[in-house]
C-alpha cells in the first residue's frame, strides 16, 4: 500500500501534464500526428508497391477515370477536364516557385526573415525527397495511350501532389498564426488542404499518375510540411524564451 498511493499519484500527475500540453500545444500535437501518420501510410504504400499489392487497385481506379473508347478521353464533360488541367498546373514547379517567391518577399517585408526561409527550405526540401523517392522506386507512368499530359520522369510519388501539398500546406499553417479568430485558422488550413487535393486529384484524372502515386505524394508532402512547421515554431519559442529572459519583448520571428 506505501508503494502503490505514491505511483497512482505520479501517473496521475504525468496524465495531467500530458492533457494540460495537448491543450496548451493543440497545433504541436496535431502536426505530430500528421507527421506520424503520413509516415506510416508512406510506408505501407511502398510496402505494397515493392510486393506488388496495389496494381489492382490503380488499375481499377484509371479504368473508372477512362471508361470511354478513347483512352484519352476522361470521365465528365470537356469543361471538367479543361478545370482539371488548370488545377493540375497550380503543382507544377514554375508555378510554386513563383509563388514561393511572392510569399517569402512578403515574409521578408513583414521582418519574417525565418518564416521565408523554412518555407524556402520546406519546398527546396520537398523538391529532394520527390526526386530521391522517384529514383529509389522508378515506377512507370500509366500507359501513354491514357494520359493527357506529358510526364517526363518516374511516378512514384506524385511530383505535383507531394510539392503541391508541402508548398501550400507549410504556408497555410504559417499564415493561420497571424489570425486570432478560430474560424480564420479553419479557413486558411481548409484552403490549402482543398487547393492540394485538387492538384492530386487532377494528377489521377489526367493519367498523369497512379492513384498509389498521389497518396504516397500527400502523405510524404504532409508529413514533411509538419515537420518544417515544427522547426520553425521551435525556433519561435526559443526566441521567444531568450527574448523573455533578457528582458527583450516582441524581438522574435512569430512563425
């Protein structure tokens, strides 16, 4: 009995702590979920890849995409794919890059010079992975005869999906900060999960990919988003910390 009061008062006391820094640390706790589960669905899905596992289903998905007598004719309307071309484009490199660039002047303006570098540096990074990933598994594209647009590279994982999806995710959560208003930081998140979704969802329908592809390309591009918003809210709260103990205020890049 002396043993087992003071270990329930220490589980009770580390269950505490634990909900009071979820509560307190809601947005860190959120990024390392997706941080963990982005990794494990990259995972499996290059698990299954190298067994094999998923040619069913991404041929099950592009027959469903291309049921008509000319392969390169998608499902839906001529508008739909005119839309989906448009959207595929907001995940080409040249469009990021420029409005990478418009978004880490505008940091820099703002005297945010360590929020335009992580973002810099989150699509420099995200740019590494898709080109070190697509060497390691050197998937083919779907057939030719499918695809509306030109590919010129390997296809797992999705290049546009995965640098769409850092791109637009990593500034979202940095621009969801400057908001004080919840349904702001919903509004501004929302958007640059729909705006990656769209890209990825356009890559399936134009062929350009298999559906494997652009899950494995939001799951790696999400997870390493999260992991570039951890080191620059680290950052901040480190500043913030030093800034509070040498008497500094509002000296710090909020992030």
């Amino acid at each position: 009995m002396p043993i087992t009061i003071p270990l329930t008062s220490r589980l009770k006391s580390s269950t505490l702590r634990v909900l009071r820094f979820a509560r307190d640390e809601l947005g860190v706790v959120v990024a390392l979920g997706v941080v963990a589960g982005g990794v494990a669905v990259f995972s499996e899905l290059a698990e299954d890849l190298v067994e094999g596992e998923n040619q069913t289903f991404d041929q099950a998905v592009l027959a469903w995409t291309h049921p008509n007598a000319d392969p390169r004719d998608p499902i839906g309307p001529d508008w739909l794919e005119t839309a989906m071309l448009d959207f595929t484009s907001l995940g080409g490199l040249a469009v990021l890059v420029l409005f990478a660039l418009i978004a880490v002047g505008f940091l820099l303006m703002q005297k945010r010079p360590w929020s335009a570098l992580m973002l810099a540096l989150a699509l420099g990074g995200g740019l590494m992975l898709s080109e070190l990933f697509k060497g390691l598994f050197d998937r083919g594209r779907p057939p030719e005869i499918y695809q509306v647009v030109e590919t010129i590279n390997a296809s797992f994982p999705s290049g546009h999906t995965l640098m769409s999806t850092v791109f637009y995710l990593t500034l979202g959560v940095m621009l969801e900060r400057v908001f004080a208003r919840r349904r702001l930081k919903v509004y501004v998140i929302s958007v640059a999960i729909l705006i990656a979704g769209l890209v990825g969802i356009s890559r399936v329908y134009l062929a350009a990919h298999w559906a494997t592809d652009v899950l494995g390309g939001w799951s790696l591009g999400a997870a390493w988003a999260m992991v570039c918003w951890l080191v620059a809210y680290g950052i901040q709260r480190r500043q913030a910390h030093h800034g509070q103990s040498t008497g500094q205020i509002g000296g710090f890049d909020g992030v």
